[in-house]
C-alpha cells in the first residue's frame, strides 16, 4: 500500500511540476528525482519481500542518500545554494545515524520533514535560467510582479 500511495506521490510531483521544469529547462532535475524514488522503492520493498537483511539495516542511511542526491541535482540545476544545504544537511544525517540507536526511523523522518517545512517556508536562493518564451504575457507580468517583491523583501 505504501508503495502505491509512494508511486502516486511520484507521478503527482512530475505532473504538477513538468510545466515549471520545461520553462526553466529543468526536466532533467524531474526525471532524475522520479528515478531517485523509484529506485528507492524497488530496493525498499525488494529488501522487505526477498528479505534482504542488509539493505533493510540500511533504509534509514539509503533513503538519506537518495534524498541528498536529489537535494544536491536540484541544487546545481537550479543554481540554488539552499538545495545544495539540503542536500549536504541530508549527507550529515547519515552519519548522524549511529549514534540515533534504535530512533533512527525517527531521526530520518524528522531530517526530512524538517527540511521539507523549511523548503516551504524560506525564499529559495534560485537563478533563472530560462527568458521565458514559453508564458503567456500574462504570466511574465505575473512573474515581473512577483521579482519586485521578492527585491523589496529583501
């Protein structure tokens, strides 16, 4: 079931972000978290059903990983300092991890969550890398408004 609900999460993240990541000229950054996670997974539910113990051992330190890899793709792609934080915030958390003990399910998911909420609360350091031609003209007004606010936060 979780796999499933995982999938789903996957094409969701990939149909609602397609249209921004072809404008910017960043499908390559979509496909390869879409790749990152589906990896994941096949090698999450593999260990669970072939029982795997040494990958099973390892879910907490992989899925770190994974998530660090994509953190630090998305950082370089979108010229982005604080993806590339993430990312080595995501690399610390693993070797944060044997010292967590029998919590580092706990400590995983609260290295993740915490760094999802910050991602959806902080203005992201982003460098455009694209002029565009593909919005309607309203929409590079939109954009033009939306740069001026961000300048006078500031």
């Amino acid at each position: 079931m979780w796999s499933v609900l995982t999938l789903f999460g996957a094409v969701g993240m990939v149909s609602l972000t397609w249209f921004w990541a072809t404008v910017e000229q960043l499908r390559w950054v979509v496909c390869s978290w879409a790749i990152l996670i589906l990896a994941g997974l096949i090698l999450t539910d593999l260990s669970i059903f072939l029982g795997w113990g040494e990958v099973l051992i390892r879910l907490c330190p992989l899925w770190l990983g994974l998530s660090a890899i994509g953190y630090l793709y998305t950082g370089v792609g979108m010229r982005s300092r604080t993806f590339v934080l993430m990312g080595f915030i995501h690399l610390l958390g693993i070797l944060v991890l044997p010292y967590c003990g029998v919590m580092q399910f706990l400590s995983t998911g609260l290295i993740m969550t915490v760094s999802l909420l910050l991602l959806a609360e902080l203005q992201w350091d982003m460098q455009s890398s694209s002029d565009y031609n593909q919005l309607t003209p309203q929409q590079k007004q939109f954009n033009q408004v939306q740069s001026q606010r961000r300048q006078m936060s500031s």
